[in-house]
C-alpha cells in the first residue's frame, strides 16, 4: 500500500522518518505535500511527528486522492493512520494503524508493526502489516452488486547502509498472501473501478514490492534516486518505478522537498508523478 508512513512515498515519498529526526520531548516535524501525475490523478498529505517523551515519538497523517477512473468517473478516497515509536538504543519498535480507501467501493483497515535497530553504520527493519480488505462490485449488465471482506499478511525488510557520512543506500521489501484468491473474483470490473495510476486504489492490491535508493548530501542538499518494482494481485501486472528527489532548506526550520516519478507499468501504462512538500521543524 502506498499510502503507509514506509511508503508515503508509493504515493509522497517522505524521506524524513520521526524516529531518525527527533531526541527530545516536544520535538516536532510537521509537513505538507502535494501529488499531481498526467493521467489526472491529484493528491494531498498533511503529517505531523512529535516527541512525546524522550526518545518516544507519536505520528499521524491524513492524505486525500482524486483520480478519474477510464470510465470518465472522479474516484476520491481518503488515507489516515497514527502510530507511535520509541527507541531503545540500540533497538526501537514501531505500531500503529492506519484507514485507506473510499468505504463505497474499496477499503482497508490496517495494523503496521516494526522492530528495528540502528546506529552508526545504519538500520535494519522488520516489517509487518495486517490488512482488512472490503470491496464493494456495483452491479453491471445481469452481474449483482457483490461485497468481498477479505484479509492479508505482509512481512518485509528494509534497511539503510551508511557508505560514507553523505551517501546511503537503501533497500526493502514486502511480500503479502491474501486469504481469498483476488485473481478469481471478476478482475476486469475490479480493474475497470480502480486502475489509472499509482494514485489509484489498485496500488493497494499487490503481490509484492522491492525498491533500492541512494541518497547523496551536496552541502545542506540532498540527492535521492529510488527505483521500485511491484506485482499486481489481481491481474499479475508488473509495474517499475524510477523517483529523483531533491531536498532542500528554506530557512533554518524549512525545508523544501521535490520528487520526480516515472512509473511503466503493464497495466495502465506510462504516468510521471510530481510531489512537492514543505517541512517545519519545531524545538521545544
């Protein structure tokens, strides 16, 4: 799912996690972002990281999605999660919850857990994710509006290697296995509601994810370059994706991030994705 605080990024990629950023009780980041891609698709996020005890973090979100669907329909859904993480050096754990869909057609409600560790030389994660699917078919030609509940497990890694005290690489992935068989269910009404772009619900029905990313520091800059590639659940599409990001300070407390995406995938084709977002950084 894109819209997850790891990937809020498949959508807004944030560079910035709270348990990477903040030390101190009444520490905060609070930012917002914007997505456009040429396939019409809009989106907006607001998210909010503060310390509520040392070394304790409580982060929330709340995103918006417009994408027009092929058959010339505006689809709006709506993504919000809350998490809390704390660290024990030189291990941290991470749980929260998170909503994402449109409660008409396709929904989800999520528990995201981590256990990871890091220090100097950088970090590794174990992720999983329990999700509870329910899709809702409106009726078409003799076939009856149909409501499918089902669930999925997602169990990952992901982890950063510091090469130098500029540059980082950075790896992860997730796989999922669904308790009912999607490819099964009538996938062409399925792809007909959902599909046009990484904006788009379907992006939340995969098989699996990988990514890998290097990030640069060029002074008080910093240069990213992410490459991903995924599998749809219902279909079996695969989909590949290249993100260049650029972050930069505005002021002492600003920043400015732009992101560039090009997706190429079997299903809806090729769609490049803008994000801009603005960070402000507060100290208690």
């Amino acid at each position: 799912m894109f819209w997850s605080r790891r990937f809020v990024a498949l959508i807004l990629t944030s560079p910035i996690l709270a348990s990477n950023v903040l030390a101190d009780k009444g520490d905060y980041v609070l930012g917002v972002g914007v997505s456009v891609d040429d396939a019409d698709g809009v989106a907006a996020i607001a998210i909010a990281d503060v310390g509520v005890a040392k070394d304790t973090w409580l982060s929330g979100s709340v995103g918006r999605t417009s994408v027009e669907l092929p058959n010339r329909q505006d689809l709006e859904t709506w993504y919000g999660d809350i998490s809390i993480d704390h660290f024990w050096n030189p291990a941290g754990a991470r749980l929260g919850v998170a909503y994402w869909g449109d409660s008409a057609l396709l929904d989800s409600v999520d528990i995201v857990g981590s256990a990871y560790t890091r220090g100097n030389a950088g970090m590794l994660s174990v992720d999983y994710e329990h999700r509870d699917f329910e899709l809702e078919l409106p009726p078409i030609d003799v076939l009856p509006r149909a409501l499918i509940p089902f669930k999925a497990n997602g169990l990952g890694l992901s982890g950063r290697l510091n090469m130098t005290q500029r540059t980082n690489l950075r790896l992860s992935g997730m796989s999922y296995e669904y308790d009912v068989d999607l490819r099964s269910q009538d996938a062409a009404r399925v792809l007909n509601l959902l599909s046009i772009s990484r904006l788009s619900l379907l992006s939340s029905l995969i098989d699996w994810r990988v990514s890998a990313g290097i990030g640069v520091d060029v002074g008080l800059r910093r240069w990213e370059l992410d490459v991903a590639k995924w599998r749809g659940s219902i279909d079996g599409s695969d989909n590949r994706s290249v993100t260049l990001t650029f972050l930069t300070p505005m002021t002492n407390r600003t920043d400015l991030e732009i992101n560039l995406g090009y997706d190429d995938s079997d299903l809806y084709g090729e769609v490049t994705v803008l994000n801009l977002f603005f960070y402000f950084y507060g100290v208690d």
